[in-house]
C-alpha cells in the first residue's frame, strides 16, 4: 500500500470526516449522519465460488466501512458505507465498487439465513421462503459506496457498468443491470460545494483543486481561514497527495499551510537563485526555474511566474527547455 493509500486512509477513518463526506453527498452538507453514530466494520468482503465443484474463497478488502443509525421518515433507519480513496481515475470502478456491494448484500442474506435456521421460525412460511431462507417480509440494509478522487485531475472514465460494455445498442442495454459509481472529485467542484463541508474536508479538497494553478490557489489560501489551524493529518493529505513539500512537525495538531506554502516558495526561490549565481545571468535564471519547477513541482510557467520572469528572458528561457 502506498504513501498516498496510507494517509488517505487514516485521515477519512475520523468519524467527522467520513460522516462529512457523506453528509456532502447524499444531502448537501445538513448534518443528517453524525459522527457519533458511525461505527466501523470490517471492511472484508468475501465471496464464495465453485472451482470444479470446489468451494473456494474470495477476500476483496474496501478501504472503509461504516454503519450507522439515524432517523427516516420519523422511524430508525440503518445504513452501511463505504468510502473508496483512489488517487487516479479507476477505469473499472464501477465494477469493482458493484463488486463490494453486492458481496455485503450477499453477506446479510447469509446472515439472515442463518438467524432463521437457528430461530427455527420457518411454521407458516411458504415453500419458496423455507427453502431460499430469506422471507417475504425480510429486508436488506442499503450499502452506498463513495469514491473520492484524491487527485488534481478529472475523473475520465466510466461512472456506469454501462460505459463499460463494448455494445451500445440501447435495444440491449435496457436489459443489462447497471451501477453506478458515486463519486467526489475535486476538480469539478466550485466554491459553493466546498462550502458545504463541516469538516476540514473542504479545505484539503479546495487545495488539491487548486494546487496547479498558483494565482486560483493564493485566492483559495487567503480566503480559507481554516488552513492557518488545519488538523496535521489534513495537512498531510494535502502533501502527499499534491507533491506540495509541507513540513510537518508530527508532535503539532494544527499546521499553518497558508505559512508553510509560504515559506516553502521562498525557499525555492532563494535555492534556485543561489544555484546558478556563478553563472550566466539566463544560466541562473534557468536553474532557478528548474529549481522551483522540481521543488514545488510546478510548470515552467508558474515557475515563471514566481520569479517575476517576463519579456525576453521568458522567451529565451522557454527556448533553452
């Protein structure tokens, strides 16, 4: 498992803000789903297939599973979800969150099979339910599975299993099932969206939005107060998922990204100019470019940007790359 797996991972396991992401997508940020409501489950997913007439097990591991309780229609309702990190697009991931699905629903007939063999409850039940063991009036917990995009790109794949078939006849299509994926993904989001968030979700999902574009993320980072306080576990999402060389001191809660960022593009701007400065005055200026290019992992434009290069020497800079 990877830097990105791991931290991504750690960091929507906090029950506010996994019940945030959640809260976001299915009812537009009302606080429906609390925190405290949440509790984990194991993620394992198992399937139980027939080679050549042998039984043999399939374990699928989720990244997070949760389940909750809240109130629908003035009644307790019970839910199950589960939260997908990927950093890229997943060109099959509508299978592969079906997949998940589906096994969970499998796993709570198993289980209300087995609550009926052992409550022997089967007098007056009809044939078809004796047999399936699972009644006319049982009933399945809703299981949603939401993906969050951890990337500065756009998701450009398929959202439905039917994006994924190779025939687009829609003659056969109305007959094949579909999925679709639930997805967050940062870069197709405005600041209404971000704004929705209760947690420092928003902020780490603006940034990442954000982060190639130098001038849309100074506006971001000026006008987002919560980055001067932000929790150290968001701050590192931010860093291992946008290249951005936040320092972090593990014994501090909150970090000042807005200070870090800072810092950090002075830093770069003083290590490239010092780089080349026995040099030539257009031999300093491309170390200096290359410098920052690599630190901040920035475009030669932005790199540009940042020391104020304009003009002739922007030309010839472009011509030396």
């Amino acid at each position: 498992m990877g830097k990105v797996d791991i931290t991504t991972k750690a960091y929507m396991r906090k029950n506010a803000v996994f019940a945030d992401a959640f809260n976001y997508f299915i009812y537009g940020g009302r606080q429906v789903i609390w925190p405290d409501g949440l509790h984990e489950m194991d993620p394992t997913e198992i399937a139980v297939l027939l080679d050549q007439g042998n039984p043999k097990a399939v374990m699928k591991f989720r990244d997070l599973l949760k389940k909750t309780t809240f109130m629908s229609d003035d009644k307790a309702a019970y839910l199950i979800m589960g939260i997908e990190n990927e950093s890229k697009t997943r060109y099959a991931e509508p299978v592969k969150n079906g997949l998940y699905d589906f096994l969970r629903y499998a796993a709570q007939i198993q289980q209300t099979e087995e609550r009926h063999r052992r409550e022997k409850d089967w007098k007056g039940r009809s044939g078809g339910e004796f047999l399936s063991g699972f009644y006319k009036d049982d009933k399945l917990i809703p299981v949603i599975t939401l993906v969050i995009l951890f990337g500065t790109e756009k998701w450009d794949g398929p959202r439905t299993l039917q994006e994924m078939m190779a025939i687009q006849d829609p003659e056969i299509q109305k007959y094949v099932a579909d999925y679709q994926i639930n997805l967050i993904e940062p870069a197709a989001m405005n600041e209404e969206d971000l704004a929705k968030f209760q947690s420092d979700l928003g902020s780490v999902l603006g940034f990442i939005k954000y982060a190639n574009d130098e001038e849309a993320l100074n506006n971001f980072l000026s006008n987002d107060a919560s980055l001067k306080r932000l929790d150290r576990e968001a701050a590192q999402v931010i860093s291992v998922c946008t290249s951005t060389k936040i320092e972090i001191d593990d014994e501090e809660e909150e970090i000042d990204v807005c200070k870090a960022v800072d810092q950090m593009t002075e830093r770069a701007r003083q290590e490239g100019l010092c780089a080349g400065k026995s040099e030539g005055r257009l031999e300093t200026l491309r170390n200096a470019v290359e410098n920052i290019m690599k630190s901040l992992d920035m475009s030669m434009d932005d790199a540009l940007k940042v020391l104020n290069v304009t003009g002739e020497d922007q030309i010839l800079l472009k011509k030396m790359a």
